[in-house]
C-alpha cells in the first residue's frame, strides 16, 4: 500500500516540507560519499540506546552527545527504499499539516515527534547498541497529525495484489488506520527480538501517537480553524 498523493491541495507554499526533503536528500548523499566509513558516521550520530539510558558515550565519540542526536538521527537513512519511502509519505502529507501550523510551529511539531519516537524505541530496547536512523518517527507523527486534520481527504494508493497492481482511491482516516494497525501488529511480532534491529516499529508508534497528542494541545496557528467535524460526528455516532 504506497500513497501517491492526497487530493488536499494546500493553501500555502510548504517550504519546511521541501527543505527537510532537501536536507535528508543531501545527507544521505554525503553518506553514500563516505563509502565503508558511512557505518562510523551512523554511530556519531545515530541514537543508540544504551547510550541514552546509562548517560554514557560509547566509542566513537558524538559530537553532538548522545542526546543530540535525538535531533541529528533524523536526517540520516540506510537505503535507497529507506530514504524514498520516508520522503515520499513526507511529500503527500506533510504540505497540509505545514499549513494547519504554520512554518515555525510545523518544523517544531516535527522535530518533538521524532525526538519522542526516539526516545519510545529506546524504552522498549534500553540496552540495545544498534543506531537508530531515519525520519519515520517525525513522519508518524505526521501522519498522526493529518488523520486528526483531514481526514476525509482521498489518499491515491497503489495496491499490490500478488501480480497485480491497482490504484483505489482512500480516506485518508481509512488509509491511516490501516498504517497504523500494520505498525502496531508488526510492533506485538518484534516485541519478542531482545535487541533491536530491522524497521524501528515501536518509534512509528510513538511518533503517530505524539503527533495526535501535540495536535491537539499545540492548537492551529492564527487564523487557522481546527477541522473536528468528522471526528464530534464519529463521537456521536453519526454517520
């Protein structure tokens, strides 16, 4: 299930959109630069568990402290279909959410969700000592962010049947929920691994729930009106 794009047009330019796509594009090819060093690279500045739970700088050294890099992780990625899958749900639903924050408010918002996804991965494997890297904790909870803002709005999906291939139209309420539900099972399947490794499921989750939770105690910038309809009709029972 990969979305295409939203049928939400915006009402502004989403000019933090473009440039967090263009800084993690830039990043990650400086990291294909660094050849065989790119493995040290994510380890400066990665988040490793065990380093932010016993306060410790396991070798080699972060420039920016371990807890630093609950910011610097962010921009890196270990793959072509890593950074392509991350940026491309960027770029279908960041530019609506941008719009609801406003600039400065956005790239905040941004930021505090993929420092609590972080910090959720960590909790679940405190001793692991494996770099945690990419932007899908932030993005999560972008997502998070547009179920609450618009969720009504149709998400143009490709669909992979087996062999087959289909592109259906979704709410993105639906859409989301169905992410969601993948995250979450694939987080109970994980949960048994001791150490993490692979796709970091549980910061998905954290991210997605902290990008609800400062929606709603973060508000609209000036101007901007919340769009809770869909949500008071479901609490009411209305169709």
């Amino acid at each position: 299930m990969i979305p295409v794009k939203d049928i939400n047009p915006s009402s502004s330019t989403p000019v933090v959109t473009v440039l967090l796509i263009i800084i993690c594009s830039i990043v990650f090819i400086y990291e294909l630069m660094l050849g065989s060093f790119n493995e040290l690279f994510l380890r400066m500045f990665g988040v490793i568990p065990c380093e932010i739970v016993h306060g410790v700088d396991i070798p080699p050294p972060d420039p920016l402290t371990p807890y630093g890099n609950l910011i610097s992780y962010q921009y890196l990625h270990g793959g072509f279909l890593h950074i392509f899958g991350n940026l491309l749900f960027l770029w279908v639903f960041g530019d609506n959410v941008e719009d609801y924050f406003g600039k400065l408010k956005y790239f905040v918002f941004y930021t505090l969700c993929g420092i609590i996804a972080a910090l959720i991965q960590v909790a679940v494997y405190p001793d692991s000592n494996i770099p945690l890297i990419g932007a899908s904790g932030a993005i999560s909870g972008v997502l998070g962010a547009y179920m609450l803002l618009c969720p009504r709005a149709g998400v143009v999906t490709l669909i992979f049947i087996f062999f087959f291939i289909d592109v259906v139209i979704l709410p993105a309420a639906v859409w989301i929920a169905i992410w969601f539900f993948i995250q979450f099972a694939s987080a109970l399947v994980s949960i048994n691994h001791l150490t993490m490794g692979g796709v970091a499921w549980f910061a998905h989750i954290g991210g997605f729930l902290a990008g609800v939770a400062l929606t709603v105690l973060i508000g609209p910038r000036k101007g901007k009106e919340r769009k809770r309809d869909f949500w008071v009709e479901i609490l009411n029972g209305r169709k």
